[in-house]
C-alpha cells in the first residue's frame, strides 16, 4: 500500500508546478514586455551611435548588450550566466509592483529569461537565413579559385594556431579549444562589402576577392560551426563522429542547393497562387523553419538549415522582394540576439586587478594576436596576380562582426566556454570588427598613392 502512495504522489508535483507557473503568467509577460522595452531601447541607442562614429551598428548593439547586461546595469541577466533573481533590476521592479515571495521570484526570473532566450534564438536563426539570402552564388563563380584559396587559408590557418595555442600554452580542454578556435574562422561579409563600397573598391580585383572570400568563409564557418556545437553536445572528441559531422553538414548543405534549383520554380508558383498578405513571407519561413528543423533532426544546427534555406531562396526570380520582406522582421529579432549575447557576457572576468583573471586576460590577447596574423596570411595565399594589394585582402578579411557573435552565443548556450574565454571571444570579435575598417581604408589609401606615384614617375621618364 505504501508502496502504491508512493508511487502515485510524485507526478502530483510537476502538476502544481505548472499551476503556479501559470499562475505567475501574466507576471512573466510583464517582465517579459519590460525586459524587451530596454533590449530594444539600448538596441537603438548603441546601434545610433555607433553608426554616429562610422562603425557598424551591430557593434552598437552588443555593447549596449554588455552595458545593461551582467557587467554594468543588471537590467537583462540570465540565470545561464550565473545570475539569480535578485541581481536582476527588472525582477526588483516587479517585486515593487506585486509584493511577491523570493520563491515566485526565481520562477518568474526563469521563465522570463527563458522567453527572451527563444526570441533570441529565432532571432539568430532569422540572420543566418538573410545572410544566405545576400551570399550570392553566382558571384562566387566569378572570383574563382582565388577567393576559394583566400577563403581556406582563412579558416586553416586561425583555426588551427588557435586551437592548438589554447591546448599547448594555456591547457584549455579539447572542446573549449576547438570552440574557440572556431570562432576565429569567421569572416563579416556585410561590414567588409560596406566599407569596400564606401571608399570605391567593392568592383576592384582585391575587393571581389575578399567578398568572394567572405562569403566562401561564412559557409565553411558554418559548417565548422555546425561540428563543433555538435561536438559540444557529445562532450567528446571522436574522430568517427567528426568526418560524419563535417560529410553530413557539407552534404545537408550543397545537396539543399541543388534540390534548390527545382523547388525554386515551386516556390514561385506557390506564392503567385497565394492572394492574401504574407503570400510571399509565409512560405519562405515555412521553408526556412523546416529546414532549421531538419538541420537539428540530424544533429547538426538550426542555423545551418536556415543558411541553406538563404542560399537555396537566393535563386529565386522573388529574391529582391523576400529580402525587402525579410528586413521588417529581421529588425524586430536579430537585435535581441546581439543585445542579449552582449548582456550574458560578465567583462569583469578580465579585471587585471584580480589575480585569477589574469589568464584571461592573456587569452584574449593571444586570440586577438592570431585572430588578426591569421586573416593577414590570406593575402600572400592569392597566386598569379601581379600588382595585387595583398595587405588589403587579409585586412579585409580581418572583421568578425555578427559572425563570431553566433560563435559565442553558441557556445555559451552549450555550457561549452567559462566565463573568461567567452568574454575573451567577445572582445577579440569587438577589436576585430572595429580595427578593419580604418585599417582597410589606410591599406587601400596607401595602395592608390603608389599607384598614382608610379603614374607620375612614368609620365616624368617619358617627358624626359
């Protein structure tokens, strides 16, 4: 009989768990709106003025994140960085409203962390999509072999000084290594072509280089993203699991390209039938949803079925009106993402004055060190070009931007980074990304001086 009572009371628990979570719903909801009133409030603040300065605004964004997050204000926190319902601003606020128990508060404070970490993901899964969207394909085919080679030795070579460096010199596990590693192979294509069209040079030869490269690189790192936060999932390096990880997104992601090329006419077929709003908009979430779903199902990453639904929907004769579509949402989603990666991460783990902290300290420098030589290296990596500006490409190539902020959201999602080499890949993805562009404008200045130098020497010997 004891027995039988045993047996029957515990599944009453999870029951009374949920009455009281719906209980506190209209609670959760309240701090929910709130929490995002700030997001998108420091969103646009730190984006204007980044803008202000000339930088990109999603560098605005993130350190907006950083400033209203763990390291500064406490109005955004996560329980994920180790942060309890009392640290957070917004939970106080709503204890002030409604007077309620410190154990109402911790479950409130989880749940409404746990919304805003969705809205975040969808919100990361909505830029991968619309970076598919602007990788053209078709541009690919003109930069050729270089911007392929240029690509490679620009995810080779930070990948490995990166992950070897942090296994050697500082003792970091396999998988943390690897992680980290990975987040140096990225490449920002949307602040690399900016900058390049601003000062002229997006049509130069170095210039379809670079974005060729670009491009190449944000699909091998989301191939290499895709393996490492699956291996991350294991919580083991085995070599078997890793070749089928990388056949397996590599596969998942040309294999979704070619079949692309028949359902494009699908697609277009679909949403000229369709005669109510969203005709178009629908079905492309619809397809983009279900591949981020198939990219899971198989182990792999939503964000690399949402890329390959990108790539796949760039094809279509509807491509310029999706992307005009997609922007309104995008502009409602992905600013959480940045916001909330910026406020998780807890920069006082790299204050020099604590001793603990000087480790990280000397990480982050050593991955800024390769994170910058590793990009320069891809000029010298271009053959058979004469009077090529090489110092260019590599520094072209140098910017992380929203990339490596998908890196590190990632792996911080997944439990896989602490506290010191998270904020170390966040830094290194802020000096990265605010360093190219100035540096990208001097190498190009300087290369159009000499050009115009020898111009003059030449026109000087001929009138002699």
């Amino acid at each position: 009989m004891i027995n039988a009572i045993t047996s029957i009371s515990p599944p009453t628990f999870p029951l009374l768990a949920t009455a009281t979570e719906s209980e506190y719903a209209p609670i959760v909801l309240t701090g929910v709106l709130l929490s995002l009133v700030v997001i998108y409030l420091a969103s646009k603040l730190g984006g204007e003025l980044s803008r202000m300065l000339d930088f990109p605004p999603v560098l605005g964004e993130l350190i907006a994140g950083v400033v209203i997050g763990a390291s500064a204000l406490h109005l955004v926190v996560f329980p994920e960085s180790g942060a309890i319902a009392s640290d957070s601003v917004i939970v106080s606020i709503l204890k002030f409203i409604d007077n309620l128990s410190p154990e109402a508060l911790t479950t409130i404070f989880q749940s409404q962390s746990e919304v805003i970490s969705v809205l975040a993901e969808l919100g990361v899964i909505i830029l991968l999509f619309e970076i598919g969207l602007e990788s053209d394909i078709r541009e690919l085919q003109k930069v050729g072999y270089q911007a392929t080679i240029v690509a490679c030795v620009g995810v080779a070579v930070p990948f490995g000084a990166g992950t070897a460096g942090l296994m050697l010199l500082f003792h970091v596990p396999a998988i943390p290594a690897i992680f980290a590693g990975a987040a140096l192979t990225a490449t920002s294509i949307g602040i690399t072509s900016k900058v390049l069209s601003e000062i002229g040079q997006l049509k130069s030869k170095e210039g379809q280089i670079i974005v060729g490269a670009a491009v190449i690189d944000d699909i091998l790192g989301i191939i290499v993203l895709a393996v490492v936060a699956s291996l991350a999932k294991t919580g083991e390096v085995d070599i078997a699991n890793v070749i089928y990880l990388i056949v397996s997104a590599t596969v998942f992601l040309i294999g979704s390209i070619l079949l692309g090329k028949f359902f494009n006419k699908s697609f277009v077929a679909i949403a000229n039938v369709l005669q109510t709003r969203g005709n178009l908009i629908v079905p492309a979430f619809i397809f983009a949803f279900f591949m981020a779903f198939i990219g899971n199902a198989i182990h792999l990453e939503a964000i690399l079925g949402a890329f390959a639904a990108g790539l796949v929907l760039d094809e279509t004769d509807k491509r310029k009106e999706l992307d005009e579509q997609v922007k309104p949402i995008a502009d409602i989603l992905v600013p959480i993402f940045f916001v909330t990666v910026g406020a998780k991460v807890d920069l006082g783990v790299l204050n020099p004055l604590v001793p603990e902290n000087r480790e990280g300290l000397i990480i982050s420098t050593f991955l800024i060190g390769v994170a910058i030589l590793g990009k320069i290296v891809t000029g010298w990596s271009v053959f058979g070009q004469s009077g090529i500006n090489r110092l260019a490409i590599g520094i072209g190539m140098i910017p992380r931007g929203e990339v490596g902020l998908v890196f590190a959201a990632i792996g911080t999602a997944s439990g896989v980074l602490d506290k010191p080499l998270q904020a170390a890949i966040i830094i290194m993805v802020i000096l990265t990304t605010f360093l190219a562009p100035p540096f990208l404008r001097l190498a190009f200045g300087e290369s159009q001086k000499q050009v115009e130098s020898a111009k003059q020497v030449k026109q000087a010997d001929l009138a002699r």
